[in-house]
C-alpha cells in the first residue's frame, strides 16, 4: 500500500508522525534503547529495550498529549482541558498542559495510586478523584467537558495522540536500523498504532507484534471479529493496559498494520518486571514490561534483532513489593508453605535449623497455638522463604518431611 496519502481505514500518515516529532523536539526526550544479554541468549539474537520508562513523567504518554493540546485553536486552548486516567495519561496531560499554559482538569479514581495522584498535581493539573475505577473517572470526566467546554482529551482515540505516540517509532529505526520485530504493549491501542504507521512506512519488513494480558485482551476477539468488541477485563496487575474496548481510531491501524497480537500470564508479567530490576536495572510498570512478558513465554518465536518497547515505569511501590514476590514464587524462588510441629520449647528453633542446613533464607514466620484445627499440643508455623530455584524449593520440602514434619503448601 501507499503510505504518501491517507488510507480509508486511517487518517494518518508518515508525514503526520513526523511533524509530531519536529513539534516534540526539545519536549520529550529521546529515550535510550539498553541491551539485554539474558534475553539475547534465550532467543538467540541481539535484544534491545526501548526505555520509555525513562520519558518526562514516566511513560510515553506525554508524547501524545503534548501533540494533542498543541493542536487545539486558541478558542480551545482557554476553555482548558479535561481528562480521565488512573496514571499515566493523567500525568502526560498534566505536563503538556503546564508546557503549553493551558488550564487542565484531571479526573481520577479514589483508589488511584498516591504516587500518581500527587505526579499529576505536581505537574500542574486540577485532580478530581472520583469513582472507584477510570470508566467512572471517564464518564465525570465527560460531563464536565460537557458543562464547561473544556476539551476532553482521549487517551488512545485520536490521530494526533497517534502521532505523538508513533515517534517512539521513527527513534527505534533511528537507534536500530537493523531491527527486525518490534513488540509493543496494547491497551486501547495508540501505541502499537503509531508505531506501526511509522515503521510499516519507512520498513514494511518490520514485524509489529502487540501484546496484551491474559485477564485484559480485548484486540484478540476485536480482530476476529473484524471490529472493536467490548470484553469484561478482570484483575490484572498490567492496570496500563487494561481497556475493555480498542479504541475506533486505533483498531483499524492495528487490524492493518500489525502482524499480530499475543497474550500473556500473570506469572510472566511479575517474572518479567523481576528481569528487568534485577538484570537491567530499570523500574518498570508491569503494563511496559508486557513485551518481556512475552519474550520469556516463547523466545524462539522472534527473529531478531528484536527491539521491546518497556512503555512506563510508574509502579506503585506497594504494588512493586506484591509483584517482586509474585515473579519470585513464579520463578521458583519465593516459597509459602505451613506444617505442624509439636508444641514445646526449642521446636521453632529445631525447625529453623533444618532449613539452615539446606540454606533456605527465612523471610518471614508467623506462628500460630491457638486454633480450633490444632490439637492441644500443635503449633502450626507459616514459612515465607528466599530460595535459589524449583530444585532448591522441592529439596526444602523433602529435608521437612524427612525431619518428620507434615508440610502444606
């Protein structure tokens, strides 16, 4: 196809992107792109990290925004603007508002993190928390612009976010010529968008690839059936990427440009936030560790060299301390476990013992005499250990069990 005009299925163009990046310079920065030696070695080529987690304000929000408020007429711009988010677009609004002196209204959940409630009134934006999640942040949000003409402004459904979004695209070719896939996290879609018109026009060799989670994947049955379905989403930790419906504008980019869309667990979420604290030394949300995610679950599935777009680092820390212990466990090195012991002097310090001598890391005990479940002379004891992998977790339960206590998982 011809990239030089407009397809009927989107708006944009290479030329759109562009001038997003020209009008960007100077606002956001070009994020570095690190190399990762351990996901090379799993799949056998050169891997490479694009670290928006590194952008102003923590994400690559602030990309769109910025482009999208640049846009407004004067008119507009002093009716001020108005979004809904639980984070990230939240905070890229805030700031392109503040650069730009336009007044901005921010709706947010009351269970939003404080971290990110506090970000966004840093940057300048009015934060009204309401609702107990975004699509009631979203329906406020909506009907203030309506009462007041403020501008709502959409986090994935627009061109002009698209193409603020899509220079992420253009700086991977820039940083990595010789890039053969690019795998990108899919919420509503903005990113994966725009990433694929700039990439798809400049190297229509290229191979795109969104992912989604498991809990969260409204693209698969979208695509399938050739239009934006809603799906009920259920709890993920991957919050920047749980949308129940593709936005219009985005889906028809997707549904033509990018060569496919995957899904993954939980578990390979928090294993792939552990990789990259632990070996690349970057904070990421799990949302932008998605493409990691997906990385881990089949690496022999990518031709490299393979660019992974880690799209935020704004993690709660209380969060971050559940999913570090989560990726643990999912990567045998974190276990739970309860037994019953005879309850006499010296019986938790014998027990301690046994997993001295096969150098379990006791994290945390809690110990438990009075329950209804437990004989007179029964105690029961909840382990949390720090152990070296699935190996080292079944020789912790078979050196218990050989000392003659009853383990429960």
């Amino acid at each position: 196809m011809s990239f030089g005009t407009p397809h009927p299925s989107h708006p944009l163009i290479l030329d759109d992107i562009r001038g997003a990046q020209k009008m960007l310079s100077g606002v956001a920065r070009m994020t570095p792109m690190e190399g990762s030696r351990h996901l090379s070695r799993l799949v056998g080529a050169p891997v490479h990290f694009k670290c928006e987690n590194l952008q102003r304000t923590g994400s690559f929000k602030l990309r769109g925004a910025y482009v999208r408020i640049s846009g407004l007429s004067p008119e507009e711009r002093a009716a001020g603007v108005v979004a809904a988010s639980a984070g990230n677009h939240a905070q890229g609004v805030a700031l392109a508002s503040s650069l730009l002196g336009v007044r901005s209204t921010v709706f947010m959940p009351v269970g939003a993190p404080l971290p990110k409630v506090a970000a966004t009134r840093e940057y300048g934006a009015d934060v009204r928390l309401h609702g107990h999640v975004v699509d009631e942040a979203l329906l406020a949000a909506q009907e203030y612009a309506y009462e007041t003409g403020a501008v709502f402004i959409h986090p994935f459904d627009h061109r002009d976010i698209i193409a603020g979004q899509g220079t992420v695209g253009l700086e991977i070719l820039e940083q990595c010529p010789e890039v053969r896939t690019i795998i990108v996290g899919i919420g509503g879609g903005g990113l994966a968008a725009g990433i694929a018109v700039a990439v798809k026009a400049l190297r229509p060799d290229v191979r795109v690839i969104g992912v989604q989670a498991e809990a969260a994947a409204a693209y698969p049955p979208s695509l399938a059936a050739g239009r934006p379905v809603t799906v009920e989403c259920a709890a993920t930790m991957a919050d920047g990427i749980k949308v129940g419906r593709p936005g219009d504008v985005p889906f028809g980019i997707v549904g033509e440009l990018v060569d496919e869309v995957r899904t993954v667990s939980e578990d390979a979420l928090s294993s792939a936030l552990l990789l990259c604290l632990e070996r690349a030394k970057l904070v990421v949300e799990p949302a932008g560790a998605s493409p990691v995610a997906a990385l881990l679950t089949a690496p022999e599935t990518f031709g490299g060299p393979v660019v992974a777009v880690l799209s935020g680092g704004n993690v709660d820390p209380l969060l971050m301390q559940r999913i570090l212990r989560h990726g643990m466990a999912a990567a045998g090195r974190y276990l739970s476990l309860r037994l019953r012991l005879t309850d006499r002097p010296g019986a938790l310090a014998t027990l301690l013992g046994v997993l001295t001598v096969v150098d379990a890391n006791v994290i945390d005990v809690g110990h438990v005499r009075t329950d209804p479940r437990l004989g007179l002379t029964e105690a029961e004891v909840e382990l949390h250990l720090e152990t070296k992998g699935p190996e080292h977790c079944e020789e912790v339960a078979t050196a218990l069990r050989e000392a003659g206590y009853t383990v429960m998982a």
